[in-house]
C-alpha cells in the first residue's frame, strides 16, 4: 500500500513536471500541421511576398526615382555595411548565428523575467521577427498572440532550415518599415542620410538599429533627443560584445545625429518629368508582358530594374543650367512687365481675351477638377476662385506663403518662363539628359515630350539639307530679295505670301546659302522652299524622326508649326550620325528583381540622307557659331556666336537658334560630335513673351542654358563630351570656303553683327 502511494506521489509530480512539456510539445504538433491555423508552403517560404519598388537607375548606377506602394528595394548581405550587421548582432540577437531560429536561452531568461517582474529582455530572434513581419498578422486577442508565437517559432526553425544566417539577416533589413516612406534598409540609408547601405557610419548604423525596436517613438524628425539616446544604448551593446571599443562608444554617444532627410517623393529628386513620363510607358509595358506565374508586371509591387540611358552627372548639370538661366530671365521678365495693366499679357489685348485666358487656366487646375468631381456648380466654382485662402505659391527664391484667390494664383503663374531641355548621343540614340520643365511641384507640364511649340528659324535647316542633297553647293548665291508665292499655283486661301526678313538690313544683296543659314535669313529659305515645294521638304523631315502631321503649306520653310523638343533633337542628331536618324531611347533594359534580363531595347534607325548632305550640314552649322564671312558687305555674322564670345568655347560646335513671332517662343539646337541638345524657353501661353527681341530671341532666352550646360559638362572629363573637331568623310570635296578673306579684315569674331545693336 506504501509502495503504490510513493508511486503515485511520483508519478503525479512527473505529471506536474511534465505536463507543460508534453502540452507545449502537443500545440507545437498541432500548430505546425496547420491546426491553429495555416502555415507558410515552402513555396511560400522559398519566396516570400514583398511589395518591391521599381527603380529608376541611370547609365552610371545612381537611383533616379522609385515607383512604390512601399518604397522597398531589395539588396544583397555584401551591400551592407560591417557597422550595421555587427550593431544589428548586439543590439537584436547576439547569439544570432549560433541558435536554429529560436534561442533557448534568451526565451529561459525572459520568462524568468516575467515570473520575477524584472526586465530581461526580449527573447524574439531576428529569425522570429523575421517570421513574424512576412507571415503572421497582428493579433486580435491575448490568446491569439500566445498561438501566433507558436507559429513564429515553428516558421523561424522553417526559415533556418530554407535560408543562410546571411540571407535571413539581409530579409529582415529589408522587409523593416523605418518609417517616412523608407522601407527597407536601402531606402532608410538614402532618406535619412542620403547614402547606401553599404557607406553607413558607426553613428548612422546605430541609429537605424536603435529605430527598429519602435519606428515612431525614436523618428529622428520629431524625437531627435530620444532618437540620440536610443542610438547610444546600440553603441553601449557594441562595446558590451567588443564590437567596438570602449574609446570609440566614449567619443562616438557624444556626438549629435546629423542627417541628411530626403522624404522620397515623386515631385523631388533628380529627373522628375523623365520619370514621370516613363510612368506610362512602363505601365504599358508591364499590361503586356507577364511573369511565370501568367499575371502581369505590377510597376508598384514586383521591384523591377528600370536601366536608363540617363547620365546623373549630365542631368544634374542641365537642371541646374535651366535653374540658374530661367531664375535670372525671370527677374527680367518681371521687370519688363511692371506698371503694365494688363501685364504680362500683350497692351493689344482686351479684356474678354485675358479673361479667356484665365479661365482656361482655371480650368486646367488641380483644384478645378478636384471641385468638378465632386459636383460642384459652376457658379460656386467662381465664388471659390475668387474668394482670398491661405496658400503656398512657387517663386525661384523658394516657396512663399501668402493670401489669394485662386484665381489671382492663375494670373500669377502665368507670369512665368518655362523651358524644355533634352540631351542625346546621335550615335546611339541614347538620351542623357530630359528636363521637362523648371519645377515638378508646381508645373507638372512636361516641356520635351509632351509639349509641342512653333520650332521657328531651327526648322530652316531641314530646307537646307534637301537642298544639298539635290546638289546645291553651300556656297550657291540667292539675291535677298522678297519671294512671293502665288495665291493660285500654291494654293493659299486668301492672298499672295511674300515673307519678310525680321529687318530690311542688306536688303538686296547677295549672299550664299551658308550665309543665308548662318544668320536666319527668311528670304533664303523661303527661295529654297519655292525650288522644292513643301511636300518634300515634309518628306525629309519624315525620314528625320518629325512624326507630328504638318500641313504642306509654304509657310513651313519658317517653322509656323509645333513641334517637341524630343522630335527636333532626335532629327538634328542626323546630321551628325553620317545621315542616319536614330530614335531617341531612354530605357537600356528591364530586369526582375533577382537581376534577371526580361527586355532589351536598341533604337530605331533610318537613312534620311547621305553622309556627304550630313556633313555638309554639320559645316553650314557651325557658321551660326563661328560667324560667316560675306565679302560683298564686308561683314561676319552668326545669330550664335555668343557661344565664342562669352562661353569662349574653342571646340567645333555647330547649331541653329530659333525664335518665333511676338517673341513667343525661343530655341538653340546645339551640337559636337557625340552630344545633340535641344532646348525650347517660353510662357505658358504664347500670348505672354517679352516685347523687346534683345530678350525674346532664342539666342537670349535658349542658347544660354546650352552654353551653361555644356561649360559644366566639360569640366567634368568622367563624363565624356567629345571636343575634338568633327569628323568629316573621305568623300567630300566641296569647298565650304565661299570666299577668300581679306587679310586686312577684322577679326570675325570681333566684327559687328546684329545683336551688337542689341547690346550683347
């Protein structure tokens, strides 16, 4: 009777001892057969679900711009920095590479800590909160808390198993939300301190450590003194571990956390109409190509690798040659309208027609349309744009808070200069540089793809080309003398046209057609379109990349028509690749997320011209630059040779600057022998312009942002701008030197020409 009661005294306190084993050990069962709820396949586990961001990169490896839901991009354990791992290690788990995802020790000592009422620490390995971010959710009770740890456990030991202690530590940085739309370490790294990864500091490692135990209570933007704190507990366990040494946690916890903040944000960052117009070109592409599951590419989740031709460098120098000249032409703008009624509208207008105008900018409005959806009464719509509200406006010295109708803020913006400016390599097609406008923010335009404005004098050399090509000398003579084309034989609707030259100076002389080209005479071109007649004309620019429906008027000769910048850049690139146009192209290839290739891209092509017409072209503008002698006026002129006298640039440089009627719109097309630019500058409206063509002219308002562009480019020899001559074929024998100089003639570069009387 003893020996059964000792018996069951010992089996029941087996029982006792046992029995949370034995009950853990059956939930465990039950939980990883799925019982308590399902588990991660290993499919699942083999691929975990990430919203990935698309990236933007350039030619030279630097991150343009994202597509996201989650600005998340993955990055491999070699892109990371020694700190960040060994302050993750410390901080986190630091026998992280010595347990199987679930540390026995850590989880004795925090449940002692519970028991006692003493704080222990956590006991969750990185393993865990790995498990716990890609396959469980938050949990609607206490009990469902207790069974989601079962289940991290079970997928932490499953993730062991699947993944390397490398590959797991990399998931976790990357999956990690640090808030302010950085998720991910990559994206972290760039947004606090504008760097990678893999250049993180021993400071800035710390702190992004220190932010992964709560994001929002140590954000460096609002809790900068508790964010340092934190920072320094991660450096207190490194020099704990011997990560780092006593000296350095000393010296570093006294220093202040510097950041370097860019909020990531579609209207910010380097090249944001280029990437705003691939937008819907890669929507496009992702609605017709599908992955190998059969769904579509998503832009926003899938983290695709957008590879462009884009050069950072050279981008970064054009939006800064477009800020500096725009900023200054804008005070000149302003100036030149001030104390005007009707500024910065024509005097000739009346009022019906500034109130159109305005109007249709109304109408044009984020607010507008934001108050047309949702039903909104017309009536009530004015009564809203005319009534003063507080509100932030663009101004080139920075944002302004101020108080103004909306519709005063219409009037307002239409005060401003715009500009569309893009770069390109005529021999691959390879776009380098695409600024679409002088602020994203405020104007969402885009100025080189979208935008098409009257191209003006920077269409003349599409005459003169086909002209060469039918075997007219650059030096062949044409009186300056008025052409008239018959109201009857060119089928015009009301009368003759007879177009006119911008002035009556040298009227009647005679000059050759590089001349003619060099100073933008119309009654040249306007001979050469009477020789040939527009249709082929129209025909040539087609083969040259022109994909706008022009009409065949003889008016074309002097540029009446719209076109964009993308279109004149590409068909000007002809004449420096040998007669060949070649389409301008911006994305090199498209690869997964895993760096695997899914699409190529190579340029069109065409042969627009033979390479002797394109080479003389080359030569007859370079006159614009260089100034063309013309011995029976004794005079050297070029509408561009502000390019010598004030960028003094030695280089071979050949181009063609433009300007339209009322000074709306102002052009330089500019070129050496691997680069072609375009660059367009006007109003929003073509009613608003200078009076005074000193500065309306393109060689004012266009050919200065080429200038300061191209100076920037050749001071940095990395990026490549060829200034070596241009390279001219065997073939050609024609002379381009129309006439012997005189000795004793000035200097063509200090010769009078036109806009001396300018004052430039």
């Amino acid at each position: 009777m003893k020996v059964t009661s000792i018996k069951q005294k010992v089996f029941s306190i087996w029982l006792v001892i046992l029995s949370p084993v034995i009950l853990l050990s059956v939930v465990l069962y039950l939980t990883s057969t799925g019982y308590f709820g399902a588990l991660p396949s290993f499919e699942e586990l083999e691929n975990p679900k990430n919203n990935l961001a698309t990236e933007i990169i350039s030619s030279d490896g630097v991150t343009l711009g994202k597509y996201f839901f989650e600005n998340r991009s993955k990055i491999n354990y070699d892109e990371l920095s020694p700190q960040l791992v060994n302050a993750l290690l410390a901080t986190e788990d630091i026998r992280f590479r010595e347990h199987s995802g679930i540390d026995v020790r850590a989880l004795l000592r925090a449940v002692k800590g519970q028991l006692t009422g003493s704080s222990a620490g956590g006991a969750s390995t990185i393993t865990q909160q790995l498990a716990k971010m890609l396959f469980t959710k938050t949990p609607a009770s206490g009990i469902e808390r207790v069974m989601q740890k079962f289940k991290e456990w079970i997928i932490a030991v499953k993730l062991e198993r699947q993944y390397a202690k490398d590959e797991i530590l990399t998931m976790y940085l990357n999956r990690f939300d640090f808030i302010n739309n950085a998720v991910g370490i990559k994206s972290a790294a760039q947004i606090y301190f504008n760097t990678t990864p893999k250049e993180l500091s021993l400071q800035e490692s710390a702190m992004l450590v220190g932010m992964l135990k709560n994001p929002s209570l140590y954000n460096p933007n609002r809790r900068l003194e508790l964010t340092e704190s934190r920072r320094n507990v991660v450096l207190s366990q490194m020099s704990k571990y011997d990560f780092i040494s006593k000296t350095e946690y000393d010296s570093i916890s006294t220093l202040p956390i510097v950041l370097d903040f860019k909020k990531a944000s579609h209207n910010e960052g380097l090249a944001p109409y280029l990437r705003e117009h691939l937008r819907g070109v890669l929507k496009k592409w992702c609605d017709n190509n599908v992955k190998a599951d059969g769904s579509n590419y998503n832009l926003y989740t899938d983290g695709l690798k957008i590879y462009t031709t884009i050069n950072s460098k050279m981008q970064q120098h054009a939006e800064e040659a477009v800020h500096t000249h725009i900023s200054s032409l804008q005070d000149d703008f302003f100036k030149h309208w001030k104390g005007y009624t009707n500024a910065p509208f024509p005097k000739d207008f009346e009022r019906e027609q500034i109130d159109n105008i305005l109007e249709l900018g109304m109408k044009r409005s984020e607010r507008y349309r934001k108050l047309k959806a949702s039903n909104t009464s017309q009536s009530d719509i004015k009564k809203i744009f005319r009534k003063k509200v507080p509100m932030s406006v663009f101004s080139w010295r920075g944002e302004v808070d101020t108080i103004m109708s909306p519709m005063d803020s219409v009037k307002y913006y239409k005060y401003f200069i715009h500009s569309g400016m893009m770069s390109m390599d005529p021999n691959t097609g390879h776009v380098k540089a695409y600024v679409g406008g002088i602020n994203y923010k405020h104007f969402k335009y885009d100025h080189v793809k979208v935008g098409k404005r009257q191209v003006g004098s920077t269409f003349k050399p599409f005459l003169y080309a086909l002209a060469l090509q039918e075997g007219y000398s650059p030096c062949y003579e044409v009186p300056n003398v008025p052409v008239v084309f018959e109201k009857e034989q060119w089928g015009l609707p009301d009368k003759d046209w007879v177009p006119r030259n911008s002035d009556d100076k040298y009227e009647g002389l005679i000059m050759n057609l590089k001349f003619g080209l060099a100073n933008s005479v119309n009654t040249i071109t306007a001979y050469i379109m009477k020789q040939f007649g527009p249709h082929s004309v129209l025909d040539l620019a087609k083969k040259m990349g022109i994909t706008s429906n022009l009409s065949p008027v003889p008016s074309i000769c002097l540029g009446t028509f719209d076109l964009s910048v993308y279109e004149m850049v590409g068909a000007y690139s002809t004449f420096v690749n040998k007669g060949i146009w070649t389409e301008p192209i911006i994305v090199q290839r498209i690869e997964d997320n895993n760096g695997i290739l899914l699409q190529e891209f190579s340029p069109k092509t065409n042969e627009a011209m033979s390479e002797k017409t394109a080479d003389l072209m080359v030569r007859m503008l370079q006159g614009v630059v260089d100034g063309v002698y013309n011995p029976r006026a004794d005079v050297t002129m070029g509408t561009g040779v502000r390019l010598r006298r004030k960028y003094k640039f030695e280089n071979e440089i050949g181009g063609k600057t433009g300007t339209t009627q009322n000074n709306s719109d102002g052009w330089f097309m500019g070129m050496v022998p691997n680069l072609v630019t375009g660059v367009w500058v006007g109003g929003e409206d073509r009613a608003v312009h200078f009076v005074n063509i000193a500065f309306g002219q393109g060689a004012s308002m266009a050919l200065p942002i080429w200038g300061m562009y191209m100076k920037a480019a050749y001071e940095n020899e990395a990026i490549g701008i060829s200034m070596e001559d241009f390279v001219a074929p065997s073939t050609v024998s024609i002379p381009l030197d129309c006439a012997t100089i005189d000795p004793n003639a000035i200097d063509p570069l200090e010769e009078k020409e036109d806009l001396d009387e300018l004052g430039f």
